[in-house]
C-alpha cells in the first residue's frame, strides 16, 4: 500500500485499489503478475513490497525448474496501473524483500536447506535500483555476525527490518550444521549501508540484544527508534526493542502477550506512537509505545476472526 493504492495478489493478478479520502476501496487496475520468463504460477512466495517511496512495486516469483527466485519489478502509475519493468536474475536465495529507507538498495536474508538435504546453510544478497525503479541482484553477500553458541561462526538468519534512513536490523540464531539443530537465544544485530549499499556491523556476540522469543518478524516505527519482534511459536508473543541505527540494539520491554492463542504475525506503526499488532488468531493489538513507555490501549484486542495481514496507512 502507498497513500493512493492499495495492492493484493490472487497467485496470478495484482490488484491496485484507489482509496477514496473515506478509506473506501475502489478496483483500478489489473496487472498480470507472470512477466517474467519461467515462473513457477499460482501461488506467491513471498509477500509484495513497495520501494521507501511508494512508486514502485517489488514482487519476488519462484523459476521452474527448482524454484530459484527472481524479483518483479513495476512502476505504480498515477491512475493504479503497473509497468511492468523487469525482473532480477534468479538466485538461489528464497527470502522476503526487505528495502532500505533510501529507496536505493534492497536485501534479503534465509536459511535454506543445502541440496535438499537436511544441513542448512545462510543465505544473503543485496539488490541495486536503477534510475527507473528495476531492481538488480549484485549477488554480494552481507557478514553475518556471529551467534558464537554452539557453533561458532554458523548463523542462521530468521528476518530483516529496514529503519527510514539507511540502518537494518536482522534477527539470527546459532545454528550446528553438525546435527542439524537450531539453538536460542535469538540475536538481534544492526546495520549500517553506505552510499553504494554496502553493509557494515559492528554487533557480536558480547553486544548482541537477545530475545526471549525466536521470532520471524521484525518492525522498526516510523521514527526509526523502536524495534518490535514476533513470529515466533504459538503462544510466545512479542517484544519491544530500541532501535539505534548503526549503534547496537537495546532491551527495551519484557515479553508482550505471552500467552496469547496464536502468533503475532505482522506489525504496523502510525506516526503517533502507536504499535498495532496482529495476532493471527485473535485480532488487532494497539500499544502506545514511546521510548520510555509502553501501554496497551483500552479495548485492546479487537476481536477480527481469520484475519492473516495488516497494512497501517500513514498519510
């Protein structure tokens, strides 16, 4: 969603709803999603992402055969319609699309199992934007900070986060190729991209923030300052972190909602310090969260019964 439009995808169509000053829907256009050569249909693997700008939209797609993926990209025009632009070259990497606050650079982090077997090894990539918005795989990998515990050196990454400048947080954990096995506490390291999107860190293990859930999703507010983690098993709730750019992330509050029915499966942030957090079998969560407070808001939750996304529209 940007300030004019909101997207969806059926596994063959993305959809551009105008939304009308009442916060009504209305269809506009009608895009196929399969430009590209050699994609594998009806189903998306991982959810569209919209540029820091709102201009343009990021769809990654699976290549057949052996599911490889690419990442689509189109122009939002001013009456909802997409233009189609290109697409990345196809990488073994199968992860979300995370873009940073400039709009320049996007990237993406996973673990994936090696040749179908039951060892896992990390995967990362940074992508490039052209002048025209189509994004570009460079196929440079980012250091991962070590999880030391009980592995040395062997890190899984579970999520990425980008904040409204030029910072992203990731959330590891240790991994034992040796017997297969993943092991908490879950790190949360911090990044900082310089002017040709080159990552640096500083986060070890020594400095790491840990938290006490291992967590999918990550969440940094609109003023770049707090961190929100979920995604984790069933009833483990989240957390709440303070986000310090390049510097290391700090503990902030102890777990949220602990136990809760289901999972927090996505978050959303206005910019009036409220945190919206979607339990996926429950409803919608609000928090007022501000650097030095968090307070649930009254009739929190609200009951929304199978409701599996959220968008919070900031204008």
């Amino acid at each position: 969603m940007n300030k004019e439009f909101l997207f969806g995808f059926d596994g063959t169509n993305i959809y551009s709803y105008a939304i009308a000053s009442n916060g009504s829907l209305t269809l506009a256009a009608t895009t196929s999603a399969y430009q590209a050569p050699g994609l594998c249909g009806g189903f998306e693997i991982y959810p569209m992402t919209l540029n820091a700008a709102g201009s343009i939209l990021y769809l990654p797609e699976a290549v057949c055969p052996g599911n490889n993926q690419v990442i689509e990209s189109f122009k939002i025009e001013s009456n909802g319609e997409l233009n189609y632009l290109g697409a990345s070259a196809d990488s073994e990497l199968q992860g979300p699309l995370t873009v940073l606050g400039n709009s320049k650079y996007a990237y993406a982090a996973t673990c994936e199992p090696v040749n179908g077997s039951d060892t896992w090894s990390p995967l990362t990539a940074t992508y490039t934007s052209e002048s025209s918005g189509l994004l570009k795989i460079n196929h440079d990998s980012f250091p991962l900070p070590k999880a030391d515990y009980p592995a040395p050196d062997y890190t899984c990454p579970d999520a990425l986060a980008a904040d409204p400048s030029n910072h992203l947080a990731m959330a590891e954990h240790a991994y034992d190729p040796k017997n297969g096995s993943g092991y908490a506490p879950e790190f949360l390291a911090s990044y900082t991209a310089d002017s040709k999107g080159n990552l640096t860190t500083s986060s070890t293990p020594k400095n790491m923030a840990q938290a006490d859930i291992i967590g999918s999703v990550l969440s940094i507010s609109p003023t770049g300052k707090l961190l929100a983690i979920g995604g984790g098993d069933f009833g483990t709730g989240f957390q709440i972190f303070h986000f310090n750019g390049g510097e290391q992330i700090t503990n902030f509050s102890d777990v949220l909602q602990p136990n809760n029915q289901d999972y927090f499966s996505e978050f959303g942030w206005d910019k009036s310090n409220h945190l919206f957090a979607l339990d996926w079998g429950i409803g919608l969560y609000v928090y007022t969260v501000t650097p030095t407070s968090i307070k649930q808001a009254p009739g929190s939750p609200y009951l929304i019964p199978d409701t599996d996304s959220l968008i919070v529209l900031v204008k």
